[in-house]
C-alpha cells in the first residue's frame, strides 16, 4: 500500500459515489478501487444504498417548501438550503455506509462504527460559519438540559479553558440506537473540536480510550459509565489525546 491508497478515506469514497470529487481526485480513487476489490465492493453497496435512499425520500424532498416556513424570518427556513441539505445527505450517507461496511467484512464493532460517524459528524458541522450548532454555549445550561432529557440520561459539558477551547454550542444529531449530542469547541485560531456523546447501554464494554482516524480527523473514544464519547479534531494525535484526558478529568473530577 502506497501513500495515495492510505491518503483514500471513506469520506472521498462517498464523495465519490455521490460524484463530488474533481477529475484528479476521482482518478486517484478509481485507481485506488481498481486496486483494492474490498473497497470497490463498498463503494458499489454506498450506490446501491444511495439508489435506495433517493427512491423513499426525493419525492419528499421535490414538494413545496410549505408556506408557514417560507417567511425569511423564520429560524426554520435554513433547513432547506441546498448546503444543509447536503450536510444531511452525508451524515445519512455515512451512517449507513459505515454499518454497510461492518455487515460486509464482519469486523465492524459498534464501538468503531461509532468513532466513524463522530469523525464524519466532525467532518460536516466542525467547517460550518452560520450554523455550527443548534444551541449556542450562550444558554449552556438549556443546552445540557435539552440534551439530557433528549439521551435519557444527564450530561456533563467539559470545560477546556485552560487548554484555549471554549464551548461554541452543541445540537442533537441522529445515531445507529438513538440521538446522539455533539458540543463543539473553538480556540483563538478557529480550530475546532468535537465532542460525539451517546447512552450505552452495555456496561461489560472496556473503558480505556481507543483510537481512529478518519482522513485528516483523528478521534479518541471511550466509555464511562452509561456514556459513549468520541472527542474528533484535526489535530495530532498526541495533543488530541492531551485534551482527551482533560475531557475524562471534567467528567470524573
């Protein structure tokens, strides 16, 4: 395996399945697949599953936005810009195709599957300039509320100050079992970190922090307790881990 076959992640598959990439990068990925048989399977399951997905939901997708939302004024209109549209088609695209990938090659653990889906979650929302969460860290304590209620169980939202990030908000986003929350945080540069948190409900799981990577995003995960965390940055491994540790401090002062 070459530097451009470990550079290929299921980002550009995707990318490539939903015909995204430029002519450069689409070439260096059909070199890849030509390659790679596995990934060439993949990448045909993530077609069959977008044929799938476009049959049960463009119909939907072509109606008239209805009139009570068509008033610019309403913080609801921005759902149906084309841009949001796509975040969800990815986030949709991503889940999916990454439980496709553990059906097909049965390695797949749900613990992976969930780093996976915090690192594409990062990927969409972490770039965002309007909209990068839904509740902003403004109403902290309605944001931990909110969330809590809607995961069944109460969270914690860490402060990491003292490593320069501060809280930007967080939103609920859909998972495999179940919402899931993600809090965002940004430092003085703009760099932006994520914090991917669901109920597990298998206690029996290791707690110790595992690592994944994802393209440019690296993300350590674990569990504690009742809760799984996914901390995603496009940082180097050893300082994302850094604040990771920071991360298990504030929730088990």
């Amino acid at each position: 395996m070459n530097d451009q076959d470990l550079a290929i992640s299921e980002l550009d598959l995707h990318a490539y399945v939903d015909a995204r990439l430029p002519d450069e990068r689409r070439r260096q990925v059909e070199d890849f697949l030509a390659a790679h048989p596995e990934a060439k399977e993949r990448a045909r399951v993530y077609q069959e599953q977008n044929k799938s997905l476009h049959a049960l939901f463009d119909a939907v997708l072509a109606e008239p936005v209805p009139p009570k939302w068509q008033n610019p004024g309403r913080r609801w209109t921005f759902l149906f810009k084309p841009a949001v549209a796509a975040a969800l088609w990815i986030v949709v695209g991503g889940s999916l195709g990454w439980v496709l990938r553990g059906a097909y090659n049965g390695k797949s653990s749900a613990n992976v599957r969930f780093a996976q889906q915090a690192a594409i979650a990062h990927a969409v929302y972490s770039p965002e300039v309007r909209h990068p969460v839904e509740v902003a860290a403004a109403e902290e304590q309605h944001l931990v509320n909110w969330l809590s209620k809607r995961l069944g169980d109460q969270l914690k939202v860490p402060h990491l100050s003292a490593l320069g990030y501060e809280l930007v908000g967080g939103r609920l986003l859909p998972g495999d079992q179940g919402p899931v929350a993600q809090f965002m945080y940004q430092d003085k540069n703009g760099q932006r970190l994520t914090l991917y948190v669901k109920t597990d409900g298998n206690a029996k799981q290791e707690t110790a922090f595992r690592f994944a990577q994802e393209g440019t995003v690296n993300v350590f995960y674990w569990i504690d307790h009742r809760l799984s965390y996914a901390l995603s940055g496009e940082l180097r491994k050893d300082e994302l881990l850094r604040v990771a540790n920071v991360v298990y401090e504030n929730l088990n002062p």
